[in-house]
C-alpha cells in the first residue's frame, strides 16, 4: 500500500491508538504501583522480584504460539482474545490479599501484550509491504508515549490518594489501567480481518513454523540481534539508575535522562522506519546494534549530568536504528503463509533477551563492577553483529 494513500493512513492510526491504550493499560499496572503495592501486601523483595518476572515469561513462552495461531485462524480471534485479558486481567488485582497471588495474575496479564505485540506487527507488515518500517516505527512510538505516560498517571494517582487509609490508592490504579482497556476491547470488535482462516489447528503447523524460522540463516541471525539488543537495553534500564545514583545524580535527574531517551526513540522510529524502506536494512541493523552497545559500555566512565544525557539520548537512537529495521526485514524474508509465526518468534527472542539482561549483568556487577558488567553487553553486541554479518551477507 502506498505511503499516501488515505485509508492506509487512517488505519496506522487506528492500530497506533490502540498500541498506546493497551501499552498505557499494561505499563501503568505495574510501573510504579506494583512493587509498592506487593511491598503493602507483606511481600519482601525476592517475592517482588519473582511477580515483576512473570509477565515477561508469558511472551517468552506464548508469542511464537500466538503467531502460529494468527496464521491459522486468523487475526481478529486472537486479537479478540488479548482485548479480553486487557480488559479482565487489572479486575484481578483488586481482590488481591496475599501477594503470592499477584504470581498468577502478572503471567495471566502478560497474555495481553505476549498475543497483541506479535499480531499487530504482522498486520502491519501485511498491509504496508512497500512501508512497513515506516508503519512499524509509527507503531511502535505510539506504544513508547503509552509507556511514558502511564507511570506518571498512576503516579500522580498513588500521591493524590496517599492519605486514604488501606490500598483505596493502588486500587484506583487498576481501575485506571481497566478503563484504558475499555476503548482497546471497543477497538478490537471493529477491526476487520480479510484473511481466510484454516479449519483448524495441527501439532505440524507449529512444528513446520518453528522449523521454518530457525533453520533459515538470515531468521536466526535476526532473532540474536534482537535478543541482544533487548538484553543490553534490559541490563541499561536496571542498572543505569544505580550507577547514576552511585555518580551523584539525584532521582530528578534520572527521571529526566530516561524521559529524554524515551523520547529520543519514540521520535525517530518512524523516520528510521523510513530510512530502512529506502536503504539496505542489514547495514542499519548493525549500526543500531554497535551503537546501542558502545553508548551503554561507555557509561561507567562518565560523571556528569550532561555526559549521561548525550549517552542515553545516543543508546536510544541506537535502539531504534536497530529495532525498527530488524522486524521490517523478518518480514521481507519470511514465508507469506508463516508471517505471523515468524514476527512471534521474534517477540519471543526479545522478552528472553529483555529477562536475561538484568539477569546476567546483575551477576557480573556482583562479581566484579559496573564498568565489567556493561562491558559485556558490548562484546555480545560485537559478536551478534559478526554472526548477523557472516550470516546475511554471504553466499549459500
């Protein structure tokens, strides 16, 4: 479809509106309520740990699944059931007494975004194959406004109501994230999906589509940029605050740095977007991915506000450089019939990478430093951007 045609343009936007409610709805149950909230409920820190870590796990485990799924029975079902875990799952929490409960309802929340991530960026890139990075890019900086919004909203929702005796404050943050999900599920009933879904559901089918991904050369070497990138990003969100902390920047000027490169991608991946549907999107790939990787190993040997600010600002355009071209060119090599297995699979590699960065770095810092822990997350992005190079550019 055409960049300028006016119905395409119009359903960027519908899908862009909707990426920003479900992302506001699922960002703003946990980001900053969460923790404070099991915090109130009794739970110590090693139980806060292992609730944040469940939602992740639902994309892990389930979006490869779900992409499978959309290619056998089509988009809109599998939208319809997203929609209804938006809106069903920030109910749950309200009745919730014991934090060993919130377990079940993060994995049974992480369904929402584990199902609507991958289906989306299939229908993106079926619809707008001549543009799909630009629409990719304008998606996807929706969603980063949603992500950005949220945690000040139920923020200032938490402190209004600070004073009111009980969980009274935190339950009005779910009610919120419920009524953000009220115009997705309104949304999600109206779209229209011009596909012809199969008769069923087969073991093959999952089995083929697995296949098909990881034994294709250019996928696996597309999935490890991915996941590389997520884990080096993963890593910087944990740790950056701790170190910036330790270099004498106050909780202010974290908040600041961090909505600064938020901002910085959510402005620039629908222009990368464009740049990749003119250029070759593998040398784009592994620019983003050195950038990315570079800006965060150089960190630790910063001390002042505006040197933080330059590097996060340059780890965020490295992100988006990278992200944007990596899922526009799964899409370009993938199986027509296997669009939405391929773009799930590469959800997958992503929430692995996004869990195992913390993860890992947070075990190198513990047995060295910073500077060694953010070192290692550049030497992954060498070696993934070696292997992405030997793998996409050479013959057969």
């Amino acid at each position: 479809m055409e960049r300028n045609d006016a119905a395409g343009r119009r359903f960027i936007y519908y899908l862009s509106l909707l990426g920003f409610f479900a992302i506001f709805s699922t960002t703003i149950s946990k980001n900053p309520v969460l923790p404070l909230f099991a915090k109130s409920l009794g739970s110590d820190e090693a139980l806060i740990g292992l609730i944040a870590a469940l939602s992740p796990l639902a994309g892990m485990l389930f979006s490869f699944p779900v992409g499978v799924l959309s290619d056998q029975l089509g988009r809109k079902k599998l939208l319809l059931a997203s929609g209804a875990v938006f809106m069903t799952a920030p109910l749950f929490y309200i009745f919730v007494q014991d934090a060993v409960y919130l377990i079940p309802i993060r994995f049974f929340h992480g369904f929402s975004t584990a199902i609507l991530g991958p289906v989306v960026s299939t229908i993106i890139v079926e619809r707008f194959a001549k543009n799909k990075g630009e629409m990719l890019g304008m998606y996807s900086s929706a969603t980063l406004i949603g992500r950005t919004i949220a945690p000040l909203v139920g923020g200032a929702i938490i402190g209004y109501f600070a004073a009111y005796p009980g969980l009274l404050k935190y339950h009005l943050v779910y009610l919120a994230a419920f009524a953000a999900s009220i115009p997705l599920f309104l949304m999600v009933l109206f779209y229209k999906d011009k596909r012809v879904a199969s008769k069923g559901v087969r073991i093959s089918h999952f089995k083929r589509s697995f296949t098909s991904f990881f034994s294709e050369r250019r996928m696996r070497a597309a999935a490890f940029v991915q996941m590389s990138t997520y884990f080096t990003f993963g890593a910087f969100e944990t740790y950056m605050p701790l170190l910036m902390q330790m270099k004498g920047l106050t909780a202010y000027d974290i908040g600041i740095i961090f909505s600064i490169q938020i901002l910085s991608i959510a402005l620039t991946q629908p222009i990368f977007g464009r740049l990749s549907d003119k250029s070759d999107r593998r040398i784009q790939i592994v620019a983003g991915l050195l950038l990315l990787g570079c800006s965060v190993a150089a960190m630790p040997f910063l001390s002042s506000l505006a040197g933080f600010v330059t590097l996060s600002i340059f780890a965020g355009l490295g992100m988006s450089f990278s992200t944007v071209a990596t899922g526009a060119y799964v899409a370009d090599i993938a199986k027509k019939e296997e669009l939405g297995a391929s773009m799930g699979a590469l959800s997958s590699t992503m929430d692995i990478g996004h869990s195992f960065g913390p993860l890992v770095t947070g075990i190198i810092i513990t047995s060295f430093d910073y500077t060694t822990g953010f070192m290692a997350s550049l030497a992954l992005s060498i070696a993934v951007s070696l292997f992405f190079i030997w793998s996409v550019f050479r013959k057969r």
